[in-house]
C-alpha cells in the first residue's frame, strides 16, 4: 500500500509540473528587465489612441515599485512615440529596428534565470489587413525614418520577426500585448494537436488582450485613457490612479542613461507592506474581465496554451 501511495504522490507531482510551469520559484538573485512600448501615433495617419501612453507608463512605474518592494534587481526602458515628432535618432523611439536592437542589448545583459518583461500598447494587425498572410500577427510600430513619397508612416511588425528576435533573451520571456488581434502571437502548444509551431518556445509566456479574431478596446476619457485589458491588469495589482510615482527608466537617446520620470498613480505604502508571497501570470490574467463594449462586440483575453503559468515576482529572488 505503502508503494501505491509513493506512486501516486509522484505522478500527481508531475502531472502538476506538466500543467503548471513555473518560473523557479525560490531561485535566489533573480533580475527583471523590462521593456515598456507605447504609442499614440498623433504623428501619422495611423487612427489616434488616447491610453496607450497611460498604459506603457503605468504599467512600468508598478512593475518598477513592486519590483524594489520584493526586494528584486529591476531595469526597466521605457519606449515611447507620443505627440507630432518624430524622433528617430532617439535609440528609445519604437521603430521595429530599434525595438529589436534594444531586445538584442537587453538579451547580452540577462542570465538564464532572468526575466524579461515585454509591454506593448498600440496598434495591431490582423487577418482582415493580410488575406494573403498566414501569420496574420503585426504590431504597429514607428516608421523607420523620413518618409518617402509613397511609404507608409508605421512599420509592421510581424509576430514571426518578434519571435526571432526574443531568442536574444536568454532568460524566462513574459509578453504582454494590449492591442487588437494580438491573440495571433500566441503559438499553439505542440501537444495540442502533435504538430510543432515554429514560434513556439516554452520559455516565453504570452498574455494578450484579445483573441486573434476580436480588437482590443480602450475607454473614452481623454488624457486618462487606458486600455480595458490593462486597466484590469493594473487593478488587480493594486495600483491607484491617485498620486505620482517617480521611476528610473532608461531615457534619452543612450541606454546608458537613467532619468527619474514621473508616472501618474501609485501603490499605496500599506498594499506594498502587504505583498504576498509571490505574483504569477495566471493569477493575473483570471483577474481580467472579459469586456463587452456592445451586445456583438467583446474582447477576450489570450494565454499561452499548455504550460502558462510564470511567477512574476517572489519574496525568495532577492
């Protein structure tokens, strides 16, 4: 009886693992690095968003706070097109060629027990723009530089071109897409169906706010606009929209420079006290409402299939 029981305590342990991966969790000295891209695209013909900057911004400034709360090396870059210019020659403007450079620069500093977080807010592409495409899965990014007679103001960036470039990241890869359609850069989980997909990768954990089918959507409210996925992102977190947070983010046009940027809202000092153990993906993403703006309008958010759950952050990796 004895022997049965052993057994079955094991196969229970790996039938948990199987289901339920996680990022380790009692690995001491564990760095995140964080990438945050925002973009309104008032500089092009591109539709305007109103809390894609409120979205970037505040999503880096909590993982920033909670980070230093549990006691975890953090360093965050903060990538950002908002208003008319055009900054091309700032190494932090999100064009998809710097985006990938600062992914690569990143990737030289990480461990394979690093994390890295990935934040996007902007535009997406998805079937509807590309019949003849069957990847589907683009970002929007920023142009490359001056236009040309003829040229579009924005760089697609495809879910393909973005996975290639994530395996410069050594560590565990967490992306977070707040834009339409976004659900296409999850690659289906080679058990599903026995077939392996090119793009998938068991280190990378991808949650989005949208199948690959549905647009994401953000409320009206002008310069405190946020997108709905994120603003049930960051209220599951804690955060407040009240008060200002003050953050040190890669700035400027070096990555070797730090600035203290001033972020609306903040964790209050009683939340922070009271942090619990650990934060995982998943508990997170079961947070997230599913949001229906109209009787045949919804958006639903996406998880990597299979394994998907990671921790975020744990009171051990300091």
């Amino acid at each position: 009886m004895k022997k049965v029981t052993t057994l079955l305590l094991i196969l229970l342990i790996l039938l948990f693992l199987i289901s339920c991966e996680l990022f380790t969790l009692t690995k001491p000295d564990v760095n995140i690095y964080g990438m945050f891209v925002g973009l309104d695209y008032k500089n092009s013909s591109v539709g305007d968003l109103n809390g894609t900057l409120n979205d970037a911004k505040e999503m880096a400034a909590s993982f920033y706070a909670l980070a230093h709360s549990y006691g975890i090396d953090f360093e965050g870059y903060l990538a950002l097109q908002e208003g008319s210019s055009r900054d091309y020659d700032n190494l932090l403007y999100p064009s998809k060629t710097n985006l990938i450079d600062r992914i690569e620069e990143i990737g030289d500093k990480m461990d394979e027990d690093d994390l890295f977080i990935l934040y996007y807010a902007g535009h997406g592409l998805g079937s509807r723009y590309f019949d003849n495409d069957g990847t589907y899965g683009y970002l929007v990014t920023a142009p490359e530089g001056p236009a040309v007679l003829g040229s579009p103001d924005y760089t697609p960036f495809s879910m393909d071109e973005l996975s290639i470039a994530l395996q410069w990241i050594p560590g565990v890869k967490v992306i977070i897409l707040d834009s339409c359609f976004s659900g296409q850069h999850v690659a289906p989980y080679p058990r599903v169906d026995n077939t392996a997909s090119p793009n998938y990768d068991p280190r990378i954990f991808y949650l989005t706010a949208s199948m690959e089918d549905q647009e994401s959507w953000e409320g009206y409210g002008g310069d405190d606009s946020h997108g709905y996925f994120t603003y049930y992102f960051l209220n599951y977190l804690g955060w407040d929209q009240e008060g200002n947070t003050d953050i040190e983010m890669y700035a400027n046009n070096s990555i070797d420079i730090k600035e203290l940027i001033s972020v609306k809202g903040e964790f209050s000092a009683d939340h922070l006290d009271d942090l619990p153990p650990y934060l995982s993906l998943e508990d997170i993403a079961n947070s997230i409402k599913k949001h229906r703006i109209a009787s045949s309008i919804y958006q639903e958010k996406k998880m990597t299939s299979g394994p998907t759950n990671v921790l975020l952050f744990h009171e051990d990796w300091k």
